[in-house]
C-alpha cells in the first residue's frame, strides 16, 4: 500500500515536468521526484514556464538539503552525527536541525509526551529500519524503554546546541522531517512569486497554498482497510497543512497481530494495538504542525487529545 491521501488535481509522474493546460492563461505545471523515501510532487500554477520549472527545482533542492541532513541510516548526515556522538559532547546544531528540535521538544511537551523523537531504540528493536522484523520480550522493551523521552534531550538555545542526558538516547526525525520539508519547498516557491501550489509527500504530509485555479485544492481521502478503491471523504485545502499517520504501510504480522511502525513512547508497544486507531489525519497552520500532531493524536487516541488539538480538524478512521 502506497498512499492513503492523493490529490485529485494530481497525475503521479516520475521525472520530468509535465503541463496540464487550463481555460485561462495560467497552466498547472508539475513535476514528481523519488524524496523522503517517498514520491514527492509539486504543482505550481503560473503564466511562465521557466518561471515555474525555476520555482519548482529550487524547491526540490530545498527538499533535498533538508532530506540530506536528517537522513536517520546515514552516519555522515547531521543526525548520524548527533546520534553517535551527543552523549560524549555538546554538538553544534543547523539551522534547520535547531529548528525541527525545537519544534519537536515543544510538541513533545504539548502532547504530554506522546509526540517523542527519542523512540528510535524501541523501533530499532521491532526492526524498522531494517529487513529483519521481529516481536520482542517484554524486558527488551522495558530495557529500551529506560532510553526513550525526550527529558533526555538538552537543547542549549543560545549556543545551538544538543546534548543527551544518557547513554544509548538515539533521535527519529522521521515523525516530522517530513511536514517540515513540505514548508520549506512551499517557502521556496513563495520567494519565487508562487503562489497558488501544492506540495505533496507521499500523501502523508501536503500543503496547499493559494488556490487551484480559484478553487480550494481537493484532497480526498481513502479508506485506509481499502485504499485503492474507496474514498472517505473529500477535504479542501487552502494555505493549509496536512498530515496523515496510519497502520496501511510500515507495519508487519506477528500472527494474528499487526505491528505497525509508530510507537506509544510510554508503554514500547504499537499504537495501533492500543488505541485500535488505522489512521489519523490532522489539518494545521503548517505540515509540521499538522505532522506532530497526527502522530500524537494516533498514539493517544480519539479520547485523548481534545486537549491538544483545540481548533485543528482530526478526522479518525
């Protein structure tokens, strides 16, 4: 399973721009790149073609940059390096890593801890990331435990700096590198007089600037138990973020149980065994607030997060 969210004003394409004409001047013009482990598309609407092949290759640059640094499997990328040697020494922080830390320690806070970047070693121990999947003890669990919080994280605001309070804390930005990349290519496109324009990773994390033609963009949403074939609802979209967790794509069978990827950072186990939630979908201000707070509300449950959620739309399945 691919996607759980597409855009219906999207024709998926591998490399290339391709141009969807309209009745006005102005043409959609769209280009998709295998990035952030998924296939990324951007859509611009413009009346100049260089203009918007411009707008839409700085944009992926942009995403490619952020991608680099917050690569989890790649020891030389900035987070490989905060993984391996923060516990020993205070490193220094990006721009864009100090950002993405702190926004992911404040919706960490917001979420009562739900939210939480520090869960690598409880999905390193389920084997994601990895092609070996397993169901571990509970003493594992209960041992990888003892490293997950993000009390363990020391930001040093004034120096830009990080520093693990224990040994074995290792970060996933894989919760919100995403949504955060999403701004940044919409920034992008702005700075070059973009303004109508969607930007979707994946299906899980998009944003709509502007209009489609005039229109609000129509993001339909599928049904995670039958993806490719039934559509829940449609949603309009307008300067706005979205983000969708669910158990349809990483997960594996442990028998009877379904494992999926993301973990309630206070017990070790799968969300999705808890609060028997498939999928969240949230809109926000931003992807990235849109994306941490998908995932908090997935872990907690619909319950759980009339707190945290306050004005945004969630819509569970």
């Amino acid at each position: 399973m691919k996607k759980f969210i597409l855009s219906f004003s999207f024709i998926v394409l591998l490399g290339g721009l391709f141009i969807i004409n309209s009745a006005n001047s102005t043409k959609s013009y769209q280009e998709s790149r295998f990035l952030l482990y998924t296939t990324t598309e951007i859509q611009v609407l413009s009346n100049n073609r260089q203009k918007a092949e411009k707008a839409i290759n700085a944009a992926f640059s942009r995403i490619e940059q952020i991608e680099k640094e917050m690569n989890l499997f790649d020891p030389n990328s900035e987070l490989g390096k905060i993984n391996a040697t923060a516990y020993e020494q205070d490193v220094a922080l990006s721009p864009d890593m100090f950002y993405i830390l702190t926004a992911a320690i404040n919706g960490s806070k917001k979420s009562h801890g739900a939210f939480d970047i520090t869960v690598r070693p409880l999905s390193k121990l389920y084997g994601f990331g990895s092609t070996k999947k397993q169901l571990p003890t509970d003493k594992e669990i209960q041992n990888s435990l003892s490293l997950v919080g993000y009390q363990h994280i020391k930001i040093n605001a004034d120096k830009k700096t990080i520093r693990f309070l224990r040994k074995g804390v290792a970060l996933d930005l894989g919760g919100i590198a995403k949504g955060y990349a999403v701004d940044e290519a919409i920034k992008v496109l702005i700075q070059h007089e973009i303004k109508n324009a969607l930007v979707n990773a994946g299906g899980s994390s998009i944003y709509a600037l502007g209009t489609n033609q005039g229109h609000p963009w129509l993001i339909a949403i599928r049904d995670p138990k039958n993806p490719y074939k039934t559509t829940d609802r449609v949603i309009k979209l307008h300067n706005q973020g979205l983000s969708t967790s669910g158990d349809y794509e990483q997960f594996f069978l442990a028998g009877k149980k379904k494992i999926a990827h993301i973990f309630d950072p206070k017990t070790g186990q799968p969300a999705n065994l808890e609060t028997k939630t498939h999928s969240v979908t949230v809109i926000a201000n931003t992807a990235t607030e849109a994306e941490v707070l998908t995932k908090a509300c997935y872990i907690l449950g619909a319950e759980k997060i009339k707190e945290i959620i306050k004005d945004k739309k969630v819509y569970f399945y």
